[in-house]
C-alpha cells in the first residue's frame, strides 16, 4: 500500500524529531506548509524553504531563552513571518534586491 502525502510528511516530521531529540515538541505541519505557501507566491518560490527555516530558528531561540513555551514560540514566529511575506511586495521601489 502506497502512503498519501500527510502519511509521509507525519513520518518525516517523526524521523527529523527523533534525530535531533525533539521527540515531545509538537509540529503544526500544516502551519508550516502555509507559510511555506505565503512566502513562495509572495515573495519568489525559494523564500519558502529559507523562510521556514530563519522562523524555526527563531522559535527556538526564543523558547531556549526561556522566554516562552516551545509552541508559543513557534506560533509568533510563524506569525512573524506570515505577516512578512504577505505584505512583502518584490515590485516596490526600495524593496531589496533593487
């Protein structure tokens, strides 16, 4: 029996977690895959996989200070960088890159 998408990218999500010893934080992948979403149609196709990657970082910065809760942290950088690309506008005068 072939495995559907959200079946792989449950198992995927499980394996990096388990690798990196993260086997009780909870991943919104969903979440994850909108914002991948936002930033690809909003800013140019490789912001996505840059933009997921700079948010998590971020949240784990921020939950390792202590300051929040892992998935506190992870909610206000997905946040942070939704609000970002999608109001990001590559066409503006100013934008970088120009």
């Amino acid at each position: 029996m072939v495995k559907s998408q959200d079946e792989t990218l449950e198992e995927w999500c499980r394996s990096l977690l388990q690798a990196y010893e993260l086997e009780d934080v909870q991943v919104d992948i969903n979440a994850i895959l909108s914002l991948a979403g936002v930033a690809a149609h909003s800013v140019v196709r490789p912001a996505a996989p840059l933009t997921t990657f700079i948010a998590g970082f971020a949240a784990g910065l921020a939950s390792n200070s202590g300051g929040s809760t892992d998935a506190a942290a992870m909610e206000k950088a997905l946040s942070v960088a939704r609000t970002l690309a999608a109001d990001y506008d590559a066409e503006a005068p100013g934008a970088p890159g120009e």
